[in-house]
C-alpha cells in the first residue's frame, strides 16, 4: 500500500499503533515517515499524531487511509479531484453511492447501515457512508475537522459531525473496499465495535444540542412528575389514602427532570462560551492580533 500510495502523494505517514510486528520497520525501509505508538491507543489517537505531523510539512490536502488493506491507494485521485476543483473541503471515499464497490459480509453490511441511519438522523447529514476511514481533508477542513475527541472507531462520525456543524462542504465519491482475503486486524466483536461508535454519536451530538437532547427529555420529566404529584394530592384529598408508589414515581420523575435541565442549560452556556472563545481566537488570528 505504501509503494502505490507515493505514486500520488508527496508524503507518506504511518502510525505504527502498538503493532508487535516489524509494520514500522516495514513502512520506514520503504520510504514512509513512522510514528511509533508504544502501545494499542486507538484508531482516533492515531488520527490525531498523523494530523499533527501532516500540518507540520505544510500540506494544502491531506488523504487518510486505513492501512489494513481495505483501500485501494488507486483510489487517491478520485477523492483528490474534487478539492482540486474547489467543490469540497471533506470528500469521503463511499461504499454506498453509484459506482462503489465492496464485498462486505451481510452482516457488516446490515450494522453499517444502522449507524449510518443513526449517524445521518442525529446530526441532520446526508453522507451516506460516515464510517469510511478514506478521506481527504483541504487544510481547512483538517483544522476544523481535527478537535476530535474520539480514541476509538468513533472518530469518523465525530469528524462528519464537526464538518456539517462548522459548514464544511461534504463530498462522497465511490470507491473500492474489499474485505474477502484479508487477515482480521481487530480483536473487537462487531457489536462492541458497534456500541462504540454509536457512544460517540451521542455523546458528541448530546453535548453540541443540549437544548434538544437533555432539555426536552427534561421539561417532559418535569410535566410528568407534576401530573403525577397533582394526581397524588387530590387521591389525598377524595380518599385520605396516601399512594407511596405514585410518590415514589413523581419524586424520581422530578429529580431526573431537574438534573437534565440544568445540565442542559450547563452545556448550553458553555457550549456558547466555547463558540464565543473559537470565533474570537480565529478573528485575532486573521486580524494579526
């Protein structure tokens, strides 16, 4: 992958991440700058220091590819070409547009689908395959795009999140994947895989919607613990019976209601606070201050 990689690139940066064989070595004889990971950190820790090393040569565009195989390097110019046409910032390498193709097991198939359904309802997208690991990124999207918080599988999703909430333009091109022949590179279940990209979905988008996603659960607890403590006091008053069920319920209903909203008005401030020191930090910068 490495030789047919600097046929289209200038550069070639590998993140040897706690391998226990001779990859870095491999990749470094071969030409490619190696950033060693003593230990396993996760596919987002990788991300991060091949970002960091990239802006450090300067580039105006930046492609990531999974190195177990699955991509096809050929496939570099296709995502490349739109952002030398100027008509994205992002173009993610898709197995799900016209022309793609892959020989993904049914089963790989059927939980993509459900995460990229997931991904697309929560963050109002229209990628369509958000966890593609093939992309290229113009050195504003990198920037924009490489604040991300995720150590694990999560990180792609958090990366279309980011881009669609600072506007960034998204472009999908098809490519080739291909899993059939490939040694298995991951010791994690398809479920736990699953479960871990769908935590990074929520927390991500809990945490930039707060209003939304913990303020109207919460205004909803709160109705339903009033309902249910006005419910309680006139069965009080018709027949002295006190119920301890219904009390139980309303109390526990008005607890939650009030931890929600006020996280959610919490996140909120903050969230608007951190925009606030973003757009700030950026004007100083373009003014020179």
């Amino acid at each position: 992958m490495i030789v047919e990689a600097q046929r289209y690139v200038d550069k070639v940066i590998v993140c040897d991440d706690g391998s226990t064989d001779l990859t870095g070595e491999i990749a470094r004889r071969l030409g490619a700058e190696v950033i060693r990971h003593e230990r396993n950190m996760g596919k987002g820790a990788a991300l991060r220091d091949l970002f960091a090393a990239a802006k450090r040569y300067n580039a105006n565009m930046i492609v990531t590819l999974d190195g177990d195989g699955q991509h096809d390097p050929n496939d570099i110019p296709r995502l490349l070409e739109p952002l030398k046409r100027g008509e994205g910032d992002l173009v993610i390498g898709s197995r799900y547009v016209k022309g793609a193709k892959t020989d993904a097991p049914i089963y790989r198939r059927f939980g993509l689908k459900v995460i990229n359904f997931f991904n697309r309802s929560m963050t109002n997208s229209a990628v369509k395959d958000t966890q593609s690991g093939f992309r290229a990124f113009t050195i504003k999207a990198l920037n924009e795009c490489g604040d991300f918080e995720s150590k694990s599988f999560g990180v792609e999703s958090e990366q279309v999140i980011l881009a669609v909430k600072r506007g960034l333009r998204i472009k999908e091109v098809p490519i080739v994947v291909r899993y059939r022949g490939l040694p298995k590179t991951s010791k994690k279940s398809p479920l736990l895989h699953g479960s871990e990209i769908i935590s990074a979905i929520l927390k991500v988008t809990v945490e930039e919607r707060p209003l939304r996603y913990l303020g109207i659960p919460g205004t909803i607890f709160m109705l339903l613990a009033i309902t249910l403590g006005t419910y309680l006091l006139l069965l009080f008053n018709a027949t002295r019976y006190f119920s301890l069920p219904i009390a139980i319920v309303s109390l526990g209903s008005c607890l939650i209601g009030i931890t929600l909203i006020v996280a959610a008005l919490t996140l909120h401030g903050l969230n608007r606070l951190v925009e606030k020191v973003r757009k700030d930090t950026k004007f100083g910068k373009e003014s020179g201050i």
